[in-house]
C-alpha cells in the first residue's frame, strides 16, 4: 500500500473504532484472513440491532466496513461480504452509495466459485425487489457497474450478466416492463454476436426469455442490427425473426445477382466487358494471312 491507501485504511479503522469493541475492530483488519471473516460473521449478526444502531457513528463506521471488505482480495471472503450487502438491505439502512454495493455484487457473478456466483445472483435480485427496478436493470450496462475496470471486457463477466438478465426477465411479474431492458440492447447484442458458441448461446436464451416474457418488441432493435448469421440461429427458435432473416437473404441474393450482371455480361457497368461474346469471337475469328517474302 502506499501512503495514500494506508491513510485512507486508518480513516475507515478510525470509524470502526468508535462503534465496535477494540477486539472486534483488530480481527476486521487482521493479516489473517480467518479471522477477518470471523469478525466479520459476527459484525453482521449485530447490524440493525440496538444498542449498536443507536451509537453514534454508526453510519460511518458500517460504510468504512464496507469499503474495507468490498476491495479485500480475498477470495475466500466474497460469500461473507455478499451476506454483509444483503444484511444492509433487509435492515434498511441508507448506503453512501448502492452503486458501489451493487457493482461490488456483479464483480461476484462472475467468479471462480460457483456457490459465489449463486449468491452473488440472488443478493442482486433481492436488491432489484426493493430498489426502482428500472435503476438497477440499466445499470448492468453502465461503465460504473464494473468494480474491477480491468474485467470490462471479459468474456466471463459478459456471460454472467446475460445470465442474471434472463433471471431477472424470469423473476418480473409485470409484463409491461420492455422498456426497461432497452438500456441493455447494446450488451445483448455484444453477447448475440460474439465469437465465444457458449456466450451467444447464451444471449440468444436470454432474447428467448425476453420476448416471452415481454412481447417481441423487446428484442426488435435488437434483431434489426443482428448479423445474418445470427438471425438463421434466432428463427428457428423464435418465428417473428423469419421476416427479417427472409429479407436479409433476398438481399444478398439481390446483389449476387447485381454483381454476376455486372461483371459477367455486360450489365450495368458500361465498361465491363462481356467476357462469354468476347472468347466466342476469338474463337470464330480466322488467323490473318502473313504476306510472304518474294
């Protein structure tokens, strides 16, 4: 750590000092990630309870608890700080920022565990219950949603959020909800595109589950700038994509006919030379007498 970081750390030790035990405070930030994970189990089963919720302070102190572990790189500590986002929203209480928490718990879908990536799902879809629904399906697709820039354009991480936007289309109970999945056209379609069978699998049943459940004026942008490859895939498991694959293909054989016409028989290209007249010619021209030497 530099000197930074380290004041930073002795500002967030500071809060938690003036609201849990001296001990409690010494295993929170312990070398020794057990006992962190210890300390931390026994934080949570305290928050929102009196007397600890009425000390002054408490407000900071949970916030700099939070900031502590969100950025712990300690694998093993993801499922515990999942439980610790989970608790501040079953007892209410008010987040510096909800997006720090939520872009912490979409890092989560993604990782190695998948007992983590499980839990990581379902804080995100208890957060989704009692926050505005349409905030936090958008921000899926907002740049700050990434805790860890580095994993932007990761290949796991694009799998995992098509995963959670087919869960959360399954969750809804309100049909009338499309437009609030249109702030994530762009990332399904990175995900029906892309060159990974396993992520545009994926991404074709997520735009299954959304038209379903929402009507297929969900996905029609979506369709519209799908690549024709795509779209063969898509209409057999979805029938309103068959007019715009039929398109797509009277297009194409549109312009192999255009282009046999031009190139191939003296179409609408004035220069190009019709090549099947000129070798019949050269064919039936005879060769010119050579005049001989007297």
């Amino acid at each position: 750590m530099n000197q930074e970081e380290l004041d930073v750390r002795d500002g967030h030790i500071h809060a938690l000092m003036q609201v849990f035990e001296e001990a409690v405070v010494q295993k929170l930030v312990s070398h020794n990630w057990q006992q962190r994970e210890e300390a931390l189990k026994q934080v949570i089963g305290q928050l929102g309870k009196e007397p600890l919720s009425s000390k002054e302070g408490y407000s900071s102190a949970v916030n700099s608890l939070c900031n502590l572990f969100y950025y712990d790189k300690v694998a093993r500590l993801a499922p515990v700080t999942l439980k610790l986002s989970q608790c501040l929203l079953e007892t209410g209480f008010k987040q510096d920022s909800v997006e720090r928490t939520l872009a912490f718990i979409l890092d989560k879908i993604a990782a190695d565990n998948k007992q983590t990536q499980a839990l990581a799902q379902k804080t995100y879809l208890a957060y989704l219950e009692t926050n505005v629904f349409e905030d936090c399906v958008s921000f899926l697709a907002d740049k700050k949603s990434y805790f860890n820039p580095q994993v932007r354009n990761s290949v796991k991480q694009l799998m995992a959020r098509l995963e959670l936007v087919q869960k959360i289309a399954l969750q809804d109970t309100d049909p009338t909800r499309a437009a609030s999945f249109q702030p994530l056209n762009a990332l399904l379609l990175q995900g029906a595109e892309n060159k990974n069978a396993v992520v545009r699998a994926q991404a074709q049943q997520t735009l299954l589950t959304l038209k379903n459940k929402y009507g297929f004026h969900a996905i029609e942008p979506i369709i519209k700038k799908s690549s024709p490859e795509s779209l063969k895939v898509l209409v057999k498991q979805i029938p309103e994509v068959e007019p715009f694959w039929k398109e797509i293909e009277q297009n194409q054989r549109q312009l192999v006919a255009n282009r046999d016409k031009s190139y191939g028989g003296g179409g609408s290209i004035p220069w190009a030379p019709n090549l099947n007249k000129t070798t019949a010619n050269m064919k039936e021209s005879k060769p010119v007498a050579k005049n001989k030497t007297v």
